[in-house]
C-alpha cells in the first residue's frame, strides 16, 4: 500500500466528491464548469477524480460558480455548505494525525490509519487476538512486546502510544462523530494469554466496559463449540464504510502483508461471510463467556 504522501487522501477524496456533488445537482457538466473555470477542459473532472491536488483558489472559484446557479428560484449550494467545503479543504491539506509517529509506523499502516479517520463504519473479525481498536494498555503493550521481544523498550513505548492514537482517533473522537464498530470475535482470543493473568483481566474488563455503553461499539464472541463457519478459514479481515455515498467500500486482509481492494465482489463475499458467522453468535451486549478455570 503507498504511503499517505504518495497519492490522494481519503480526506481529499471525500473534498472531491463533495464538488462532484454539488457541479452535478448544479446540473453542469464538467467540460462546462472547467470553461466557466477559464481552466483546461479536463480540470474539473480529473479534479474530481482526486487525480490532482485540489487548490485552494479553484475550489473558492468552483464553490462561487455552482452557488451562482439557480434552479426554480433556489441556490443550489448554500452559504453553510460553501463554509463546510472550506473547512474540509484546509483539513485535507494538514498532515494526518500519525504523522507524528512516521518513527514507528510501518509503511503500510498510513493508509489504513487514513482510511479509519474517515470511516463511518468498521466491521472487524477477529480470529485470534482482540483487535488493536479495542485494546487495553497493557494488553497492546504485552502485544507489542511479544510481536518484538528484541525491540528497545522506548520504541515499544511509541507503538503503544500509536495504538492509543488510534483509538482516541476512531471510537474515541468527538468531531466527527465516533465510528460505528461491530466486532466478531472469536472466542479462542478471549482465552490466548498475553501478558499473564493480570493482563487477561484488565483487558477483559476493558472490553465488559465498552460493551456495557450500549454505544457505536458492538463486540459479538462466536462460541468454540458453533463448529465451522463462512469466515473460520479467514484470517483476520476488515470492512471499512466512509462517510461519503460516492466512496466504495473497503475490504482489508491482515496477514504477513496487509491488503486492500474496493473490488464490489469481494468485498459483498467478505460481506456475507461475516453476517452468516455474526449469526452463529449470541447477540450484542451478551456477557462475555467464561473458561472453565474462571
């Protein structure tokens, strides 16, 4: 996966998206509004196709070209939705928030860091660990730890204050509103030691607390004993819904190499295995199950 540097943000996508939007309901084509523009015949389009960066002035000139258009008396684009463009302009040309850790952010990790800042949805199943997004501190630490016993103890210091970014970045934020998480986990991860005892039961503290708020985060535990499933020979996997209608949705397979792929058919299929499986579970908001030692 490029790095966040090497092409359009999903915040620049969504800005692009926006001002297809709007030059549509304008009902402008594209070779029309890039003349009104005074620009090339193919800015507009390749503007909204995030295949150039989107300057300031041509975004200020496209707003005041579709909030001139009229259609039965009214404004097409208002006063508030030309603010909110300028807005989402200026937070598309700052820095993400990781890059404050680029010293310990592999390079395949930007993208999907990019891509949870904006989504509106993130469905996860989880065959053997809990996930980074509903870790505890010390679990992810003991994580960290164990995915790196030779690595100094600083650098685990800084991956771990990345994974708590990235929380306070998705479930935790504000402004947007917090992302909708629906976990399917496998039982087994509740179980697997990491970091011993004491650790297994903050983190299972940790998660009783989220589940108990009733609030975006839904967490469900496929019981060993349900057999095989449509996702049981899946490794871990991601679907990710962004905010805008006119952005795909995004499938991302974790393993030795992460990948991602907006492909309609693969992402439907990862789609139905997950909502088959979901109804091997108990429902939301049922109490973690127990081991026999418990």
């Amino acid at each position: 996966m490029p790095s966040a540097r090497s092409g359009p943000t999903i915040a620049q996508r969504l800005l692009c998206a926006t001002l297809r939007e709007m030059r549509e309901r304008a009902q402008m084509s594209p070779a029309e509004a890039a003349q009104k523009l005074g620009a090339a015949r193919t800015t507009v389009s390749r503007l909204e196709a995030a295949e150039t960066g989107p300057r300031p002035a041509t975004v200020r000139r496209l707003l005041e070209i579709y909030s001139s258009r009229r259609i039965n008396g009214r404004r097409v684009v208002t006063a508030a939705e030309q603010n909110q463009v300028l807005r989402d302009l200026e937070a598309a040309q700052a820095p993400g928030w990781w890059h404050a850790y680029r010293d310990v952010l592999p390079p395949q990790i930007h993208g999907i860091l990019d891509l949870e800042s904006a989504a509106q949805v993130i469905r996860i199943y989880a065959p053997g660990v809990i996930p980074d997004l509903l870790q505890c501190p010390d679990y992810a630490r003991a994580l960290l730890r164990a995915r790196a016993p030779r690595e100094a103890e600083q650098v685990i210091d800084r991956r771990l204050e990345l994974v708590l970014a990235r929380q306070h970045h998705s479930i935790a934020r504000t402004d947007p509103p917090p992302v909708r998480l629906w976990v399917l986990l496998e039982e087994v991860a509740l179980h697997r030691p990491v970091g011993g005892p004491a650790v297994m039961r903050a983190q299972r503290l940790h998660l009783e607390e989220l589940i108990a708020r009733r609030g975006p985060i839904t967490v469900q535990v496929v019981p060993t004993a349900a057999g095989p499933h449509p996702m049981t020979s899946s490794g871990s996997i991601g679907l990710l819904r962004l905010s805008h209608p006119a952005l795909e949705d995004r499938l991302i397979v974790r393993g030795l190499r992460t990948e991602v792929t907006t492909d309609p058919e693969l992402v439907g299929a990862a789609q139905a295995a997950m909502d088959l499986s979901a109804a091997l579970a108990p429902p939301p908001h049922t109490p973690l199950p127990r081991s026999s030692d418990e």
